[in-house]
C-alpha cells in the first residue's frame, strides 16, 4: 500500500466504520455468552446487563439436567467423525482423477459438484426418506452419515481437486521415470504433499456434520438418536422465558468444538476454496 | 454398470500405463477404480433421490397410506398453481433471497476494502468473522432469539436506553418479523462474503492501483477502473451462490420464528417441510421443490448469460 495511504479524516472514518463491523460481528455472541452466566433472577429482570452482576455456572448445570446434552453430543460426534473420515477417504482418490484425467468424467463430476450446490433439499430429502426407510436405516445415526457423506462430496471434492491440482504433475512423472509404480508414487510424492489438504477437508467435513440441523430433524426422530442442534431446538418448547439462561449455556458449549476447528482451519480452507476456484 | 465396465476396459487398453503419462491422459482401469467408491454413493443417495423426486411429483405419494401410489400426471402442478399459500410463501422466499444476499455483499464488500487496507486490529475483525461461519445454525437462531427477546434482549434494551420507546417483539410482530430474520441472515452470511472478496481483491494488480494513483486517479475512480474489473468474477459467482444457499435457507428460520408470525417469514423451504412431514403430502411436497429448482435454473441461467455479456464489454 506504499504511495496510497490515506489522508488522516479518510484514515479515521476507515477505523471508525471497522469499528461498527466488530460491534456488528461481536454483539450478539457476546450477548449469548452473558446470557449464559447470568442467573435467573438476573434473566428475569426487566433491565438486563451487559455483563452479568453475579456470574454463575448453574445454567450450564440446569442445561445438562434437562436435557441429554452428553448423548446428543455423543451422536454428534459419531455422525460427524463418520461423515468426515468417510467422506475424504472416498473424495481423495476421485479428486485425485478429477484433477489429473480431463475426461468426460471428469466434466460430468464437475458439473455435478455446481449443480448440487442448486438442490433445494427438499427435492432430496423426500426420496431419502424413503429410500432410508427401505433399507431400515431411517431413524439411525449409520443412515445419516450416509446421507452426510453424500452431502459433504461436492465440497471436499471441490477441495481436493484444488489441493491436488497445486502437485506439480512433474514430480509424479518424475517419480514414474525414475522406475515407481503408479500406487508407489502416489504413496510415496502425492500423499505427502496432499495430507495437509486431506486433513483440512476432512476437518469441514467435520464441522459441517456436526452443524448440520435438516436431515437431522427429518430422519432422526426418537430422543435417543438425535444430535445436538436437535436436541437444543427441544429447550425452545413451550417453557418459554424460563429457559433462556440454559438454552444460552447449551449453545454455547455445542458452538465450542465448531469455533476450534474453525479456527485453525481457516486459512488453509480459504486458500482451498480459491484453488478449486481458479482453475475450474 | 456394463456399460461402465466395458469403458473401463477399453480405456485400459488405449491408455498403456508404461510410458511416461501426458497430460489430459484417457481415463483407464486405475481411474475407474479411484472414482468408483465416491461414483457409487453419489449415484445411490444423490443423483438417484433427485431423479425419485422429480417423479413424485407426479404421484400422489402420501406418508403412511396403505393404498399403492399412483401417477396423477401434473395434477400437483395444476393444484400449486392455485394455492396462493404456496405463492405467497414464494414470494417471501425471494424477498428473504433478495433482501439477504445484496447486503451480504454490499457489507461484505465494504468490510473486505477495509480488511485489504493496513489497518491496525484488523486480526481481530478477521477472528471474529469466523463466528458466524464456524457457528451452526441453530445456534445462530438461538442466540439471536436472546438478542431480540422482548424482555431480556438486548436490543430492546438498548431502544429503551435511547429513549426511543419501550422497544417490542421483534419476531412476533407481523411487520417486523421478516426484517428481523432477515438481519440475522445478513449477519450469518457475511463473513463467507467477506472472505471471498478479500480474496479477489488481492488478486488484484497492485502496480495497476499505485500508478492510477500516480495519475491522479481519486479513491472512487481507482476501485472502478482497477479494482471492480479485477473483482467482479469473484463477486458474481459469490452472489449467485449466496442467492442459491439463501433461497433454499431453512434451520435459521426455522429456530428464529417457525415460518410465524401467521406466515410472515414462511419460506418455501420451511412450507414445503411442513407439507411433506407434518402432513405427509410426499408428492404435492416434491412438486414445490422442482418449482423451486425450475425457478432457481432460470434466475441463474440469466445471471449467466449476464455474466458472459459482462464478459465480452472487457
């Protein structure tokens, strides 16, 4: 930015305006994390606080009380480990092929990968349904990591592909000159060089799982299956006001794991985003 | 699948596997096999489901019955041509859409110009954008719920703090419902916006930027004549995904008002959820999605054929 900076009134308004965005940004998860710790005399007062008066844990303890948060968290956990490993265990080596064969093939999954991203889910989810109920996989946790596997592909594979792309297909025909096997050289150069890709993809994956509120609601439907966004929608019933403090707390905590991950993630999926973006 | 096989085989033999491959290489036996455990379950539990439900749409399918399902032909069309319901929830649909995705990007925008300046504390607008995105929806319902509460909201608070009254009940209130979800929507989708365009814009030629400025070229003129051309592949293709994701939104209304208050913030996804299992109308359901997808295609088809005009003006 040499030779473009600013005079200091123009200077002060950009400080000002991403002063307004952080307020915009921040405010409401702020406000959740307060709500969170305020006790319930605190909750019911007519002037609530920025900050609560009298900080307390017992809407995390009522939270768990009411609801069965460890088994929902528990569900999550499976159905978002089993979509993510699953899901870049098979969009790796079709990526793989996506980036290095232009076929028809290829074309057809291109397309398809855009063309998903159109599906209102409603068109879907009626014949999973039924199809689910066909094969006796409606109402568990192994059909819904099925139906997440699916959903996450376009994205990984969109992933992948860039991540593969950014290989150099020299070193693989080098490494295939110099006398290895096609499977020894993806072992041995485009492994290495992908795993950071794999293990960034396999994280959204994960996120994107354990976010995941739609196919949970439609295809899980006894209290013990369910997963986490699920079973916070139940503390939204009927009880009204009351509940405002755990609900808070219960938010909060399933935001957690999602907000790590995210975080570290976050530069290596923007880039990967861009990479598939660029070259398509 | 014998058709698939019998590619595969003669790919295998075009492609010899000894030489030192070329790019583009034909597709042989190791593509088949590399593409085949992902081809499978898109096949199975995505192209399949989509091809069913365009064919329920000609049914009269309908959630537990015993009698068989039968073809109604485009009875479902003709009926959803006059449920003004339906339309009405249409129309909230693409007002949410519309009133979402432009200033997701406007903002969007205006956050990246001042991410890509050098800044002071910009990290931290950079760690808090990732809230929203990394948040999931139901969350993002939940905690917004607490902000527009009517008695412990902060929002409400703060109306009354700046004497404009004693605030009143965002969500429930027929003229202020679909607003409310509307800013939360902003607010959900702007950190993604952001991302892509600070990524555009730092594609952008530098030099280009400091000799217009050397020119003489104002602030305005520079984003114009440098930037915005540089930019504006990125901010098309964010904007019509944006549209698409926004359109087909459902968790976040769902949480914040349940399609209420009386249909105020209905949208087609959450009408069409309630048609298919709340009262088990499957094919009637699946005829309101292919609108929905028929509509989409056409808005994209003219943001594209928009695209390509924009395209040759360069």
């Amino acid at each position: 930015m040499n030779g473009l900076r600013p005079s200091g009134p123009a200077r002060a308004g950009q400080y000002l305006a991403l002063l307004g965005y952080l307020a915009f940004l921040a405010f409401p998860f702020l406000w959740l994390i307060s709500t969170a710790f305020k006790p319930a005399r605190e909750l019911a007062s007519l002037h609530p606080t920025w900050l609560p008066d009298d900080p307390t844990l017992g809407n995390f303890r009522q939270a768990f009380a009411e609801q069965p948060l460890l088994r929902a968290a528990g569900n999550s956990l499976i159905a978002a480990l089993g979509a993510a490993l699953i899901a870049v265990a098979i969009a790796t080596p079709m990526a793989y092929v996506m980036a290095r064969h232009r076929g028809r093939l290829s074309a057809a999954a291109t397309g398809w990968v855009v063309i998903s991203q159109a599906f209102p889910f409603v068109l879907v989810i009626i014949p999973l349904f039924l199809v689910l109920k066909n094969l006796h996989l409606l109402n568990t946790l192994s059909g819904l990591v099925m139906v997440y596997v699916v959903w996450s592909l376009p994205f990984a594979l969109w992933m992948l592909t860039g991540y593969v792309r950014a290989v150099p297909a020299e070193l693989e025909e080098a490494a295939a000159v110099d006398g290895a096997g096609r499977l020894r050289t993806l072992v041995s150069v485009t492994a290495p060089l992908l795993a950071p890709g794999i293990v960034a993809t396999a994280l959204f994956a994960f996120i994107t799982a354990w976010n995941e509120f739609f196919f949970a609601l439609v295809l899980l439907k006894t209290p013990e299956k369910q997963t986490l966004p699920v079973v916070l929608t139940r503390f939204l019933g009927a009880e009204g006001v009351a509940d405002l403090g755990p609900l808070a707390a219960a938010a909060f905590l399933a935001t957690l794991p999602s907000l790590v991950v995210f975080a570290v993630i976050q530069k290596r999926i923007t880039g990967g985003m861009l990479s598939g973006a660029v070259k398509s | 699948m014998t058709s698939v096989t019998a590619t595969a085989r003669s790919g295998g033999k075009a492609g010899g596997t000894g030489r030192p491959a070329h790019r583009p290489r034909p597709v042989d036996h190791g593509a088949w096999f590399l593409v085949l455990p992902a081809l499978i379950p898109i096949l199975v539990l995505s192209v399949g489901p989509l091809l069913y439900g365009v064919a329920l749409a000609f049914t009269d399918a309908q959630s537990g019955r015993t009698r068989s399902t039968q073809w109604v032909g485009t009875l479902n069309f003709q009926d959803l041509l006059h449920d003004t319901l339906f339309w009405e929830s249409f129309r909230i649909g693409l007002l949410w859409a519309v009133g979402v995705t432009v200033p997701q990007f406007v903002l969007g925008l205006g956050l990246a110009l001042l991410l890509n300046q050098n800044l002071r504390f910009r990290w931290l607008a950079r760690a808090l954008a990732i809230i929203p995105w990394a948040m999931p929806e139901v969350v993002v319902g939940i905690m917004w719920r607490l902000v527009y509460n009517p008695d412990a909201g902060i929002l409400n608070e703060t109306v009354r703090d700046l004497g404009l009254g004693d605030g009143r009940d965002w969500l429930t209130g027929l003229a202020t419902a679909l607003p409310a979800v509307t800013a939360v929507g902003i607010w959900a989708g702007m950190p993604q916006t952001t991302v892509a365009l600070l990524a555009g814009l730092q594609n952008t030629p530098q030099e280009l930027h400091e000799a217009a400025a050397l020119d003489g070229a104002g602030a305005w003129r520079r984003f114009r004549t440098v930037t915005w051309p540089a930019l504006k592949p990125v901010a098309l293709a964010i904007t019509a995904l944006n549209f698409i994701w926004n359109f087909n939104s459902f968790a976040l209304v769902y949480v914040l008002t349940g399609g209420g208050p009386g249909g105020r913030t209905r949208l087609p996804m959450l009408f069409a959820y309630e048609e298919a299992f709340r009262y088990g109308q499957f094919g009637y359901a699946a005829a309101m999605g292919c609108v929905m997808v028929a509509v989409i295609s056409v808005l994209l088809a003219l943001h594209l054929v928009g695209r390509l005009k924009g395209g040759e003006d360069r």
